[in-house]
C-alpha cells in the first residue's frame, strides 16, 4: 500500500506531462493493486484526488485509454465510487469513447458505463444526458450479426450495460423501447442463442423491458415468441428455464403474444413440465409445476388463444387439464379448476362442457375440499360452476346435477374470496328457475347467512352480491312464502338500502324485488318497510334528476304498489308526491312519462 501512494503521486506528475511509458507503467500498478484490494485502493485514489485526472486521460489518441476506463469500471464495483466518479466529469470522455473503432476501448468503456449506472441515480443522469443509450443501441444494431467470441463478448457489456442504465427505471425503460432496442435484442436472442452469457442479459433485459405496458406491442411484432419458445425448449437446467419463465409471465399478460406463445408451442411444452414434475416434493420442482401450470391458466385468458386450445372441447391440451382436476395435487387441481373457468367464457364452450360432465368433476373436487379445505381451490372450482352457470340451457341440468347442494355446503366459510364466487354461483343457478329460487329462498340457514352478509361492510363484493341474491330469490320465485322468510330473518331493510346502490342495475332489482313484496305480502313487511324510510328514499330517487329512467319508473310502480299500507299511505301523502311525479309526465322517455300519468291518478284518487 505504501507502493500505492507512490503510484498515485507518480501518476499525478505523468498524468499532466502524458509520457505513455510511465503513465502505462503506473497504470499496471493500479490495475493491480486494485485486483488485490479493490476497496481499499478505491478509497485511495478517492483521497488522493486522481480521479479529476482521468477525464484528461480519456482520449481516443492514448494508448493508455483501455487501462484508464478498465481502473474506472474496477473502481465502479464500489457502490461509494459511483457518484465521485460522475462528479469527477468522467462520464462525458467516456461516452465520446463509444464511437471509438477500437474493440478493447469499446468495452471496458462498456463496462465502466455499465458499473458507474448501477443502481445509481446521478450515473444514470448523467449517462442519459451524454446520450449515451443511443450509442450503444447503434453498436447492438451494427454488431448484431458477428458470432465471433470478442464481438459476442462486447454485446453481452453492452447489453449488461444498458441493463443497469435502465434497470427499475421506468422512464429510461421507456426511453429505450422508443430508440427501438426491443427488435434489436430479440434478433440478438435469435443468432446468439448457442452463448449463455449473453442470452442471459437478453433475458434480463426483456424481463426489466416486459413489465413496461408499452414494450408489450413492440415485443408482439417481433418474433420474441418463437425465439423463447425455441430456447425454453433446449433449456434442462431449473435457473435457466424460471430465467426464460419471468419474461414470459409479464409478456403473456398480453393477447396477441398469448396467440403467438401457443402457436409457437409453449402448451405442449408446459404441459411436458407438468407431467415430469407432478410426483415430485423436491422445492425446485414444485415451484416448476407451479409456474408451468400458472402460465397455461394465464394463456387461457385470451379469447383466442383460449379457443385454440379448446378445439371445439376435442383438443389434447383441453383434455390433459381435464385430467389435472381428479389429481392429488392442490396446485394442478387449482390450475385445472382455474383453466375450467377461462374455458367458460362463450355459451357454446359451456354447453358442450356441461354436457360432457365437467361439472360432476367440479363437484368431486369441491367435495374434497369442504372440510379444512384449501380455499384457492374452493375459490376455483365455484368460479368455473359460476361461469358455466351462465348459458340458460345449463341452469335446470345443473340444478339436477346437485350443484346447489355442493355449493351451500361452504355456506359456513368464512373467507371472503369463497363467500363471493359461492353468492354469484347460486345466483346464476336460479336466473328464471322459479322453483330452485323458491327452494333455496325457503332455506332459513342460507337466508340468514345473507342477512349477515349484507353487512359485511369490510367486502363490499360479498356485501353486494349477497343483497343481489336476496332480490333475486324474491324476484325469480315470486313466492310468499320466501318473502316472508327473508322479512323474519331481517332482510327487508337490505333491499331498501340496496335501492339507493351507486350501480343502476343493482337499484333496479331492488326496487322490483321490493314492488313484489308490496304486492304479494305487504301486510308481513309493512313495519319494516316503514322503520327502513322506504317512502323517502323513493321521493329522493324521483327527484334527483341523475336517477335513470328505469329507476324512476320502477319506484313509482313501488308507489302504487304501496297504498294497500295505511300507514304508508299516509306517508306518502305527507311528501307532496304529486308535486315531483306531475313535473315526470313530460319526461322524455314514454314509459316513465306514462308510468307517471298512471301514478298521479292513482294518488289523486287515493287522497
């Protein structure tokens, strides 16, 4: 160390007079001292202000300069150095070094770039106002077809380098997928597949790039698919293939590339993952099985990859998942469940899946699940019976199937996720299946249950859709006896409540179901009706000019619907309804200015 501090003075002198020999010689003795300690040495040089020299040394002419900007990018290694280096001025020399002709110079200024930007604001300040990118872009783009090893060696610095400019930033990212590097480095990919150290920085690269919404339509005019395909497919070590994973993930968020990924053959080769690893317990293959699986339910998103893959409910890739749902496996029962699901998008896919017993499967494996079960799979396996809930052709096959029952077994479930998907599914199941709507609203147990859930204000999805069953069971069964079960379990005042949602859709089954209670049963609910101000809450909706046309209808057949009650007669009379339903006859939607016209004779005649 004490030969350090003599270099360092040393190289002070030489630095100004530049006589090349003793500059190289000292410049040796850094390199060195630097591989032996690089910290210690690095703190050194800071002390000793050396430095400010090296923007002097930093000239195309000098024979020294590949030493120089080898000693800053070893220098850079020190996260402490980074920013005195910037201040030092060194970044301006050496981005003007990267139109040098010369390999050597070409790359530890690569490399010195490259550190300096790592995790390193002001590098990267600094770097992007020397214009730096586009420079090394330009290079990728001219160097990108020679494979030999010294130029391959220069892409993988100029790739890394690019990487630690941009890496979390994402207006960098974003400045770079403007300069176009995106093609550039998916056609690096393709003609250096065979070297792994810069197939890596590829990877790393799209992985930064990939979770950048704009790179996605960049990423899908290229052949990106196909080149990850290609590369997954000769991969056999664990690392490499989850590398080539965390860039398909972000990339198949997007459609058209999810069309691209299957054509390209990632199904089948997923599929394989699938099949190899499904017996094991060893970590990495469990975490393999899992991302595998994930991605094949993510492709399944897009409409149509999704109907590729479902040919017509005949294809490989539909019947292997089929088989994933019987399985032992929690993760392929949940991906199997969860594929089912996106499988159930369009009518004719749920049809011909209903009719081919999908949903006997779907119950074996709820059924599996209801005792201490695991509630990702529970959570599934009721979202893809809800879909398949939806065609009307499926709704009585599927009640005769007993899927009401399977599914009110998770009635006691306390996990929002599964109380949500279990509310939606028995509500699709009784759409316009009077008889299943009368048995399950006469069913005290799950009446209650919404009561309670009505009031789960901590989830408002369980809390809305437990007040849209409620309606529904009223509004499909048209039953006496089901209103009078949901007016002593307390339900009433939910479906008042419900009138005044922020959704007009759920507002309007509200103010049906309560028009069908007034009809059928206003005897049973008048109490509640009046303790829950139904009569105020219908003269704010007939008044608020926001209210929509069907709103303002269905609350003045309410009205009418609501003068069989002395006492809510007499409320009504105290709000001077006429005033607000005379200004609706010259509504501008004729239902509701008729609706209007009918209601004003029927509360003059009443008064």
């Amino acid at each position: 160390m004490d030969n350090l501090s003599d270099t360092l003075k040393k190289l002070k002198i030489t630095a100004v007079d530049k006589t090349e020999d003793s500059l190289e010689g000292c410049l040796d003795c850094l390199l060195q001292a630097l591989t032996q300690n690089n910290m210690e040495t690095s703190e050194k040089m800071q002390g000793s202000g050396v430095l400010q020299l090296f923007a002097s040394l930093l000239t195309p002419q000098s024979s020294c300069t590949a030493k120089v900007a080898n000693i800053i990018a070893e220098v850079a290694k020190n996260e402490f150095m980074r920013v005195p280096c910037v201040d030092a001025g060194l970044i301006s020399p050496l981005v003007q070094l990267l139109n040098s002709k010369d390999q050597e110079v070409l790359l530890q200024t690569g490399r010195a770039l490259g550190n300096i930007c790592y995790d390193s604001h002001e590098g990267r300040s600094a770097v992007d106002q020397a214009g730096g990118a586009q420079i090394v872009i330009d290079h990728l783009r001219s160097l990108c077809s020679k494979t030999e090893p010294a130029n391959e060696k220069l892409l993988t610095v100029f790739c890394g380098m690019l990487m630690n400019y941009s890496n979390e930033n994402d207006s960098l990212q974003a400045q770079l997928i403007n300069m176009g590097v995106i093609p550039t480095l998916v056609k690096l990919l393709g003609i250096h597949c065979h070297n792994a150290a810069l197939t890596e920085m590829c990877l790393v690269a799209f992985g930064n790039l990939a979770e950048l919404e704009s790179s996605k339509e960049q990423f899908a005019s290229t052949n990106i698919a196909e080149e990850l395909v290609k590369l997954f497919k000769k991969q056999i070590e664990h690392d490499k293939r989850e590398m080539i994973f965390e860039v398909l993930a972000p990339l198949a968020e997007n459609d058209a590339i999810k069309l691209q990924l299957v054509e390209a053959g990632l199904v089948e080769c997923l599929l394989e993952i699938v099949q190899q690893k499904v017996d094991s317990d060893k970590e990495d293959d469990v975490a393999e099985l899992k991302t595998a699986s994930d991605l094949m339910v993510l492709l399944l998103l897009g409409d149509e990859s999704m109907q590729k893959l479902f040919e017509g409910g005949k294809g490989n890739v539909f019947q292997r998942v089929l088989s994933w749902i019987p399985s032992n496996n929690h993760q392929l029962q949940l991906a199997g469940a969860l594929a089912i699901a996106n499988f159930a998008r369009n009518d004719g896919n749920c049809i011909h899946m209903v009719d081919n017993g999908i949903v006997e499967k779907l119950m074996d494996l709820l059924d599996r699940h209801v005792e201490d079960g695991n509630v990702t799979v529970q959570h599934a396996a009721l979202s893809a019976l809800r879909n398949l809930a939806i065609p009307v052709v499926n709704k009585a096959k599927m009640l005769s199937a007993g899927v009401t029952e399977a599914v009110l077994k998770f009635l006691k479930s306390e996990m929002p996720p599964v109380q949500f998907k279990l509310l939606g599914t028995l509500r699709m199941l009784i759409d316009a299946q009077a008889e299943a709507a009368e048995q399950l609203g006469k069913n005290v147990k799950l009446v209650e249950r919404l009561v309670e859930w009505c009031e789960a204000k901590d989830h408002a999805g369980v809390m809305g859709e437990s007040n849209r069953l409620l309606s529904a069971l009223i509004r499909h069964s048209k039953s006496k006896d089901v209103i009078k079960t949901i007016v002593q379990s307390g339900g009433i005042k939910h479906l008042v409540t419900m009138a005044t949602s922020e959704h007009v859709i759920m507002q309007n089954e509200a103010l049906v179901a309560l028009a069908l209670i007034a009809a059928l049963e206003l005897g049973t609910a008048e109490k509640d009706l009046e303790s829950a101000k139904l009569v105020q809450i219908l003269h704010r909706l007939l008044a608020d000019e926001r209210s929509a046309p069907e709103i303002k209808y269905n609350a003045m057949v309410l009205i009418c619907a609501l003068m069989g009650s002395e006492s809510l007669h007499k409320e009504v009379q105290d709000l001077a309804f006429l005033d607000v339903i005379s200004k609706l006859r010259s509504h501008e939607n004729k239902s509701v200015a008729q609706q209007a016209s009918l209601t004003e004779q029927r509360l003059t005649v009443e008064s």
